[in-house]
C-alpha cells in the first residue's frame, strides 16, 4: 500500500489512526481473489481487521479469517461505515445487514481494483 491509499484509508477510518497494528494474516496459498487482512487494535482493547481484497465476499472471508487466525479465533462481528466527510458520525453494522458503500475502493495505475473496509473482530483467545 502506497502513502496516497494508506491517508485515504486512514481519512475514511478515523479508528485505525490512534490503533496499534499487530499484525498481516493471509491465506498460506495465493488464492484468486487474493485477500489480506491487517489486524489493529486500540487503546481500549478493541480489535479491528482492514480487508484489503480483489473481490468482495464477506462471508467467505470472515471463514478465512478465521480459519487462519488459528488458535486467536478471530471473528468479525460488525462492519464499520467508512466516513465520507470528517465530522460523520461513526456507524456499525450487524455482519448479516450491512447496506450502502462500506468499502473503500482504490483504482490506481490503471490496475484492476482492490477493495477494503474495516471490520470489529472479537478472539476466542
């Protein structure tokens, strides 16, 4: 990710600019669509996962996260509305009824698109 995508990122979710990144977790095998899922968490313990994908499915990816979160679990349990002016106000959505544009997408240099949008996790662990 380039600097341009990471402000426009962190200008569309406020909560990953005071969030510590833990850590990248991708599938062992290139898979098409590719996914990355870039775990943060904040001060107040809350955890986040910015999915960075070629190809939207929320469902399958929450199974791979979880499928290689291995022994943390991770689960994503809402999805964050990404602010389009500063100011907005902060939206969560339950994971089965997320509605309207709650994924950033980036068209650079021509390439195909990729898509991210921010998550609440919780860990088993």
């Amino acid at each position: 990710m380039n600097d341009k995508t990471l402000q426009h990122i962190m200008q569309s979710f406020p909560q990953l600019e005071g969030a510590h990144f833990l850590r990248r977790l991708a599938s062992p095998v290139p898979l098409v669509p590719d996914t990355t899922f870039d775990i943060y968490v904040d001060n107040s313990k809350k955890y986040y996962v910015l999915v960075t994908t070629d190809y939207i499915d929320v469902a399958s990816q929450r199974e791979e996260l979880l499928n290689i979160s291995g022994s943390n679990g991770f689960k994503i349990t809402a999805i964050v509305e990404p602010l389009k002016v500063a100011g907005d106000t902060i939206k969560l959505a339950g994971i089965d009824n997320y509605k309207g544009e709650w994924f950033v997408e980036n068209k650079e240099d021509g390439a195909h698109p990729t898509y991210s949008y921010l998550a609440v996790i919780d860990s088993k662990s």
